[in-house]
C-alpha cells in the first residue's frame, strides 16, 4: 500500500465499488493494522525533536521482513521533508502495524551530517545519559531488561569526524546476552540530538541454562575441532595511517561455528548440526576402478556424501549429473543451495541459463546416455555451436551409424578432448552412463585446460 501523503486510500477504506475476493481478503486482514493516521500520530508524539514545519512525502506499509530469530510484523514506513533557507532536510520514521511501536527514525540534513569545523559540546557520558534518559521514556519496559554494549570504535575514527556517536542496549536474560534483541541510539556530539534510534525486539521462548555443558567442556569441543595455522598478518598503526604495517606472525584457527550449550554438538550460525567430514567416504567403491575421481569429488564438495553407499555401477540420473556438472562449473559455496536434498530446481535453472540444456530436454529421473552426457559437457565448455555444424566432423568409432547425425559434432568433441573415450573403439551413444563413470567424466572434464 502507498499513499503519498496527500490523502487518498487508505487500508481497510471504504469504497462504493464492490470489491474481488482478494481484495476483500486483504481489508479483512488490515482491519488488525494501524491506520495511517495511527502510524503518524505515534511518530510526532514518540520523536525526540518536532517536525511541525516537515511536510509528510509518502507513506507505504510492507509486509514484515525476516529478522533472526522470528519475522517481524507489517510495518508502516513514513518520510517527511523541509526545504530552509535552500537547505533539504528529511526525516525517516518506521512504526510496527500491529503493536504501534516507533521501530526506527531517522533525521538528516546539511546543519546534521556535515561536521567539519565544528567543536565538540557533549562528552560521551553526557551523551549515553541522553540517549539512555530517552529509551525510558519511548520503551521503559524493554530498556530494563537490558545492558550497555560498548561499541568498538577504530582508532581512526575520530569523534571529532563523526556526526554521532552510537550507544547500544542488548537484552540480557538469565545473565545471558541476547544479541538478536537490541536497541540503537546515535547522538550527535556537537548538539546533543538524537539523529536516529532502532529497536530489534522479537518476543520467543528463551531456552532455560540449566544442565549446559561447562566452559571447560566447550572449549575442550572447540580446540578438538579446530586446526591452527602459521599466517603472516599486517597490523596497521591506526594512530599513524601513513605508515606501512608491521608485518607478524599469528596462528589463525578455522573455527568459526557455534557450540550447542545443552548437547555439545557443533551447530553453524543458524542452529543447524555441522556434520564433520569423515575420511571414510563410501563403503561401496573400495577397489572400484573410479575410487580416486569419486573421493576426489567428495573432496571438492562435487559429489554429497549423504549416506554410506555410492552405487558406483548405477546408471547415473539426469537430475544427479546435472547437479555434478553444474557443482564442477562452480564450486559449491558459490551455488544456491537448493530448500531441501531433493530439490535440483536451482542447478536446472543455472544449467539451462548457462545453455547446458533446454527446458524442452529436462527430465530429471530419466538416464543419462553417452551421447546426452557428450552434449551438455561440450555445451558447458561453450563450444555448442561448433558442435552443431556436423557436416565439419568425422568419427571413427566403429559404432558410428549409431550415432545421430546431430550428435557427431558433441562426441567428436568430446572424444577429440579425450573426455569420453569410449571402449575397444565403440561409443555407446545410448548406453546408459554409470554414476562411476559420471564421477570419471567430470573428473577429466575438470582436469582440461579450458
């Protein structure tokens, strides 16, 4: 909904002309919302500062956004501005739909953001007690519940070049800090104004700290888990920013997970289980005579190791190459994680972008043969086009009749790179190609010097 200050509708208005189901649904579920009016109404009377002269320029309500560890409500976001003595200021100011909290304002404006020249009036103390005496006043309940959280501040950044200075109030409960729960102040120094404040609040069941692993147990768990590496490091002189670093030595460890406090067990930043990389793979490849490329693409995070079999001599699916390819296109951490193990929309979607394959050819639980793997191997190394222009190509494989006339420029290809090389001169072009010889393919297709 946008409204941009001038009247017009509003959520849940009245209208004379009959409304769609849809339409009707979305009144029906305003009707728990703020008005607008509301919304502006809590702005002038929460801000620390008036805005009688500010003329209100738009108005919009959005859906709630994702903020760890719960979405937050709809919120109603509002901007004023002035124009004085041919200066523009403006005013930034958000309000929760539901609860008609102030979430968050926001002032600036060239008498604010530009400091230079001007001399220090507020102390830091001076300051906090500001921000501090306003947080009892907007939100007493929530401010009690918290501690002041001293913000880090570089060297380099002076006050004196800083229009405000940041306080930060997170909850403690139990003793224990919430960090998701948080409230922000920024006070100007020259003035002793509040230019901005925001206030993260989400309302979930705290686990209680009782039965919790000790200190000495985490840490025992954390150094079990972690290898320390010899790094060089630069450490700058923030004081003297002209001059080079000092170059030190420092070990540097690769933890940087989260300890579960009741379980002990490893969990990454949002709370789910860190499988440790075992050295074993698979039970099923031993002595296979694709063990190497297979553990070589376990490794590199190509092949998922989500149970203790590979089935090295099944016939490989469409929808399981596809994924191998793509993962060998680029490296895992760069792709969208699809929403569950069974999901191969998101490798599709960057196959067929990369014009690996077409829509039309999708079929994600058929198998893959020879000849389909040669054409979106030579598609992915960008060489289709060529591939097309059959007439160009010859072939030797003594099975050539078999192979389709559109099709004789990918295995020429292919094979001429020495990718897929068939066997005692045949190609094969519709036997199936096994997951073993999938994990060989793309481990020669990676080894190519593209």
């Amino acid at each position: 909904m946008y409204d941009g200050g001038g009247g017009g509708s509003e959520v849940g208005r009245e209208s004379t002309q009959k409304l769609s189901p849809e339409e009707q649904k979305a009144v029906e579920a305003s009707e728990k919302y703020i008005s607008k009016d509301k919304a502006i109404e809590v702005v002038k009377n929460s801000l620390p500062f008036s805005i009688s002269d500010y003329k209100l320029s738009s108005v919009n309500l959005y859906s709630g956004y994702d903020y760890p560890p719960a979405k937050s409500n709809p919120i109603w976001y509002l901007d004023w501005t002035l124009t004085k003595d041919n200066k523009y200021y403006y005013v930034t100011a958000s309000v929760d739909a539901v609860t008609g909290e102030l979430t968050s304002f926001s002032r600036g404006g060239p008498d604010i953001d530009n400091v230079q020249g001007k001399e220090l009036s507020y102390t830091k103390e001076q300051m906090r007690k500001i921000a501090e005496d306003y947080l009892k006043k907007i939100v007493p309940e929530k401010f009690s519940k918290t501690a002041y959280q001293e913000t880090n501040i570089p060297e380099s950044s002076k006050m004196i070049e800083m229009p405000a200075y940041p306080f930060r109030y997170v909850e403690v409960a139990n003793g224990i800090l919430c960090p998701f729960n948080n409230i922000n102040v920024n006070v100007s120094p020259y003035t002793g104004e509040i230019v901005s404040y925001s206030i993260h609040w989400t309302s979930v069941k705290l686990p209680s700290p009782e039965n919790i692993i000790s200190l000495e147990e985490a840490y025992k768990i954390m150094f079990d888990n972690s290898e320390f590496t010899l790094t060089y490091i630069p450490d700058y002189d923030y004081k003297s920013p002209d001059k080079p670093p000092t170059i030190r030595l420092a070990y540097q460890s690769n933890f940087y997970n989260y300890i579960n406090a009741k379980t002990g067990q490893i969990v990454d930043y949002s709370g789910k289980l860190v499988v440790k990389k075992s050295e074993v793979v698979f039970t099923d490849i031993e002595g296979n005579w694709a063990e190497k490329d297979i553990k070589l693409l376990v490794q590199y995070g190509i092949i998922d190791v989500k149970e203790d079999k590979f089935y090295p001599d099944k016939d490989i699916l469409q929808k399981d190459f596809v994924k191998m390819l793509i993962r060998a296109i680029q490296p895992p951490y760069y792709d969208p994680v699809p929403k569950s193990p069974d999901d191969y929309d998101t490798y599709y979607a960057i196959a067929i972008n990369k014009n690996i394959i077409t829509e039309k050819e999708k079929n994600p639980d058929s198998m893959v043969t020879r000849q389909q793997a040669a054409k979106m191997l030579v598609k992915s190394l960008g060489v289709g086009y060529i591939a097309d222009i059959s007439d160009i190509f010859t072939i030797n494989f003594k099975d050539k009749d078999k192979i389709p006339q559109d099709m004789i420029g990918y295995i020429a290809i292919i094979s001429g790179l020495k990718i897929m090389n068939g066997s005692d001169g045949y190609f094969d072009p519709q036997q199936p190609l096994t997951r073993a010889q999938a994990a060989a393919v793309i481990v020669r297709y990676l080894q190519l010097n593209k």
